[in-house]
C-alpha cells in the first residue's frame, strides 16, 4: 500500500488554512477595535490567496492561480485603500 504524499500534505493544508480563515472570519466579526479588523480582513485575503493555490495544486488546474493572483492584487488595494481612509478620513486627495 502506497501513500501519496503530496495529497497528504495538500489535503492537511487545506485543513489548516481553511481553521485559518476560520479564526481570521471570527476575528473580523468581533474585532474590539477597527485596526484589529483591518488586519484580519488583510489576513483573510492572504489565507484565501493561499486557499486558491492549494486547491489549484489539488485539483490539477492552472486557471486557479490566475485566480490567486487577482485575490491578492485586490488584497493588496482593499487594504491600502482602507488603511488611508481609516488614517486621514479620505482615499483620494
């Protein structure tokens, strides 16, 4: 009996980011304070980035790290975006 490994290791980190992205949805909800929520909401784009790469790895696909790369570049926006807004009260000047 043969054990494929890198399904394993696929299938065990599916499981650790999806607790990831668990603990980062709580902390997003619950937040005590709007700093507290920017970075769970930071961290839950990067885990669902890491999400999309797995399951592309997992299910053989090239099309899913297109998609990753989208997630993290509007990541990257989101939170710029918010960071700015949170800090001066406006995005644009």
């Amino acid at each position: 009996m043969t054990i494929d490994w890198l399904t394993l290791a696929l299938q065990i980190s599916l499981g650790a980011v999806s607790f990831a992205i668990a603990l980062c949805t709580w902390r997003l909800l619950i937040g005590p304070s709007v700093v507290d929520r920017l970075l769970a909401l930071d961290t839950l784009f990067l885990n669902a980035t890491a999400l999309i790469v797995i399951l592309g790895m997992y299910w053989h696909s090239f099309i899913y790290f297109e998609a990753a790369l989208l997630v993290a570049m509007l990541g990257f926006v989101s939170t710029a975006a918010l960071a700015r807004y949170f800090t001066t009260g406006h995005i644009i000047d």
